[in-house]
C-alpha cells in the first residue's frame, strides 16, 4: 500500500513515503516528489528515518542521489537501531539513536 500524505504549514511541505526495505520504490517516490512535474526543487532537504537496513539498488538510481546534491539539495538520516549501512556515502548526514529491542523470556 502506497502512502503518500502531504501536510502544508507555513508554506513547508511534509510527505510521508512509505518503501518498506525497497529502495528503488522509495528512491523513485523521493525523486517524483523532488522532481515536482518537471519542475525540479533546488536546495531541497530530505530526510529518511529508517534503520537503514536497506539493501542499494541498481548505480543510476544511486547517482540520482549526487545529481541532485549538485542542484543543493541536502540528502539527512534519522537512523534506527544499531549496525552498519552502505548508505553513509549518498547521505550528507546520517544521525543514528541506538535501540535495542527488550528481551522476552
């Protein structure tokens, strides 16, 4: 199920894209919203918040990610949880809260 919410205040824009761990479907909803219709936005910051336990996606999809940082645009994580990503390098800042899951008996 695709979700796709837009909630204006103060002229900011706040989508919510739902991927699940399927990075080519966030990475394109990301950029059709980035896009605007052909009508790109510049210096745009955008913020995943995730575990970022998500497997990469094919490289013209991931260099999307360096054209649009050209154009100013501020790629941020939230990151969730404890381990190791392969996406620190497209992302200009990552800030991670550790969480570990309570034990049940």
């Amino acid at each position: 199920m695709q979700r796709f919410f837009h909630y204006r205040r103060n002229m900011f824009l706040f989508p919510i894209i739902g991927g699940g761990t399927d990075a080519q479907k966030m990475l394109n909803l990301t950029f059709a919203l980035l896009d605007n219709n052909n009508d790109r936005y510049m210096n745009a910051d955008v913020l995943w918040i995730t575990d970022f336990l998500i497997p990469r996606t094919d490289k013209a999809l991931m260099q999307r990610f360096k054209e649009y940082q050209k154009t100013g645009t501020k790629f941020y994580g939230f990151k969730i949880g404890d381990g190791h990503s392969d996406w620190e390098q497209y992302f200009d800042k990552i800030y991670e809260i550790r969480y570990v899951p309570p034990r049940r008996y």
